[in-house]
C-alpha cells in the first residue's frame, strides 16, 4: 500500500486504541478513523463499529452498498463514468460494463439496481456518458 498509496498510510494511532469500546480486535481501525480525522468508516462488519463507541468521535460506519449508493446519489456523472472506465481497461479478460456490474451485485446488489437505473442495463457496453 505505501507504493500505491504513499499518503494513505496512518501512523501514530496506538495510544487511542485503549481509549475505545468498540469491538476489541477492530479498535485498531477505529483509532486510526481517529487520529486521521475520518467521518466514516466503510465496512462489512458494522456491529462490530456500534453508534455509541463513534458517536462521541463523529464518526459513523457504514456497509459498502450504502455507501456506493450515496456517492450514486451525489455524483452520478462521475460513478457511472468509473464504471465505465474500470470496464474498458479490464483486458485480462475483457469485461463489458453489464459484466462489471455482475460481480458488483454479488457485493453490492442495491448499489448495481440503482447504476441500472441510471441507465446501465443489460447488454450494454458503453457507459450513457459524455466524455470527460
């Protein structure tokens, strides 16, 4: 990650961690919310992140699926033309935009109905997009 994504690394969260009463073994990730000023937390494991133990930190967890489903919400243009584009560079093998959206719905299957029902529908290539 820290040759991907130099400033994506957190450090310097340790001493929070036993501060907090979310679920012991992802405390980690909590303080790390913390410390780096985040408001959200994406996750799976939402019990695991309860109301109470982020609330007095504004912080907030939320399942993937929603989270798409907001940023769909907020900037449709731009999520639709990731789409997109993740489908024209898949090469190894090639995928169509219908494709993409396939193995999306096995994780975020509200997320997918509410990108079709910007106008992906099965069958389809290309994104209903205007170029950049």
């Amino acid at each position: 990650m820290a040759s991907a994504l130099p400033g994506a690394m957190v450090t310097g969260y340790s001493a929070i961690i036993p501060l907090l009463t979310n679920d012991p073994k992802d405390r980690h990730v909590l303080a790390t919310a913390i410390h780096a000023g985040a408001q959200l937390i994406v996750t799976r494991n939402i019990r695991d992140f309860p109301a109470v133990a982020l609330g007095p930190y504004d912080i907030r967890a939320q399942a993937p699926d929603g989270f798409l489903q907001d940023l769909l919400e907020s900037e449709p243009e731009t999520v639709l033309r990731i789409i997109a584009e993740q489908a024209a560079d898949l090469r190894r093998p090639s995928q169509s935009v219908d494709q993409v959206l396939a193995r999306l719905a096995l994780e975020v299957p509200g997320f997918v109905r509410a990108v079709r029902g910007k106008g992906f529908r099965a069958g389809h290539t290309e994104a209903p997009l205007p170029p950049r």
